[in-house]
C-alpha cells in the first residue's frame, strides 16, 4: 500500500475542489492500479450525492470506497483508512480557515485548485500559510481555464511569487467535468481519448511523482 493523503484545500467555493477529487480518485483507479478513499468533509455533500447516484446506476466502485466525516473526523477517518487504502483523498468544504488544520496535518499533500480569476488569489494564501506550517507538500492547480485567456499569464506570475510548486498541467474549462458528475461518473469514464482524459492522465502522474518524492 502507498498510503498517502492528499487534502483538497481551497477557500473559495466553486474552484474544482470535488471535480478534482474525484477525477484525481479515478485516473488513480484507471491509469495506476491504485484503491482509493475519498472522504467527504463538506456538509454539502456534493461528493456523497456523485457517490449516490453511482451506487444507484450500478457504476462500478472497484477499488473506489467513500466515507464522509466532519474536518476533525478526517484525521481520524484517514488514519484508518490509508492501512487499506494505497491513497486517500479528502474533499473539503470552503471558508474552512479555522478549521483546516486538521484536515492539511492529516495529509502528506494539499492541493489547491484556484481557477485563474483576481477573486482567487487571496483565498489561495491563508491554505498555503497553515500548509507551510505544517510541512506539507503543497501544489496548485489551476482549474476550470480558457487556454487563450491572458489571465492564465497573470495567474502563473501569481503562482511564481508564491514560491509554492504549481501542477503543470492546466485543466480547461469543459463541459465534460460538469456533466460527467452529473450522472454520477467522470470524464474518463465517459470519454476514451480527449483533452479531459489527457488532462487527468497527466494530473494524476504528477501527482503521484510528487507524493514518491
Ligand atoms: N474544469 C472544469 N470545467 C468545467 N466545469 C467545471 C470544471 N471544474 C469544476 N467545474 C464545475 O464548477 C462547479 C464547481 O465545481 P466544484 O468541483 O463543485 O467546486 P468546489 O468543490 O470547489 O466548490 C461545478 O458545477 C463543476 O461541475
Ligand atoms: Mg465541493
């Protein structure tokens, strides 16, 4: 088992956090083999209703399992899980200031996804200063972008004066990530090649580089 945490981390609501989640969950299913744990935090439970449906529709959950807990259960939960699980991946609900510490301490990497608006930017700075604290791996992630969108330059100058590594793999802004959730699959689930799929292969590779470093 590799048993690593990742902890999905993000301030602001709306910034991927649960699409990468469960893309990150099942390209580690898909393209490396992996059993993965997702655990949702997020009273929302935006996760559990994508798990739902799932369950419902049959889809297959190989190596997939869900559980949801509070932030504080997450340390506990992960902590259990990571025994039989080669990664888990917490999902957390916005506005967590205050209350992130135990979801990051529990991790051996936060993942930040920001989508490249000003709005952003400083939602992204209160996550990466507890996770500095803490010593934890940190990677951004820009999600939800317009390839031809200038402000793409501005969000990697952001990045960069942040001195915090950055996933280097964009994530557009397409309609298949939306409505892949929707039915209670993902992207790759849907689609056999694309630029989604590309998209999550590579992520996923990444990630798992920076988690055996
Ligand atoms: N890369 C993307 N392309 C298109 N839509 C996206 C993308 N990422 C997220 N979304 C959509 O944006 C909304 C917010 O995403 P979500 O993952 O729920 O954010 P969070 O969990 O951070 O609040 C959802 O409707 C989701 O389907
Ligand atoms: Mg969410």
């Amino acid at each position: 088992m590799l048993s690593k945490v990742i902890t999905i981390s993000q301030q602001k609501g709306g910034t991927g956090k649960t699409t990468l989640a469960i893309h990150l969950a099942m390209g580690f299913i898909k393209y490396h083999n992996l059993k993965v744990a997702v655990v949702d935090t997020d009273p929302q439970g935006s996760l559990g209703q994508w798990f739902m449906i799932r369950s419902e529709k049959k889809i297959s959950n190989h190596n997939l399992s869900f559980k949801t807990a509070s932030l504080w259960g997450a340390q506990y939960e992960s902590k259990t899980l990571k025994k039989d699980h080669d990664i888990v991946i917490i999902d957390t609900p916005p506005k967590i200031e205050s209350d992130a510490r135990p979801s990051i301490e529990a991790s051996d990497l936060v993942l930040i996804p920001m989508t490249p608006s000003h709005v952003d930017f400083w939602a992204t700075e209160a996550i990466i200063d507890i996770a500095k604290k803490a010593n934890k791996k940190i990677m951004i992630q820009i999600n939800r972008a317009n390839q031809r969108s200038k402000q793409i330059i501005k969000t990697n100058d952001y990045i960069k004066s942040l001195n915090v590594p950055s996933v280097n793999i964009i994530i557009g802004n397409r309609q298949i990530y939306a409505s892949s959730m929707g039915e209670g699959k993902t992207a790759i689930e849907k689609q056999r090649k694309g630029s989604a799929v590309d998209e999550i292969k590579k992520l996923s590779e990444q990630i798992l580089l920076e988690l055996n470093q």
